[in-house]
C-alpha cells in the first residue's frame, strides 16, 4: 500500500485515482449514462 503523504494530500490521491479508474470519462456501469454526481464522503 502506498502512504498518502506519498501523493501530498487525500484529495490529490483522490484525483489521481479518478483520473486511473475512469480514464475515458465518469459513466453508469448499468446504462451508459455520463450524467453522474460527485458525492463527498460520510462518515457513518
């Protein structure tokens, strides 16, 4: 596992992992669909 002091702040690992897992472009995996929205985490 790599530290996060590593990327220099959670939100610039945040990003490279978008960047990584969605390389095309944020879509549904179900229709295809690119209207998508950005949630913030909870803490349940």
């Amino acid at each position: 596992m790599i530290p996060l002091d590593a990327f220099g702040s959670e939100s610039v690992a945040a990003d490279l992992l978008q960047q990584v897992r969605w390389r095309d472009g944020v879509s549904c995996p179900r229709c295809h669909s690119d209207r998508t929205a950005v949630l913030n985490h909870c803490k349940a």
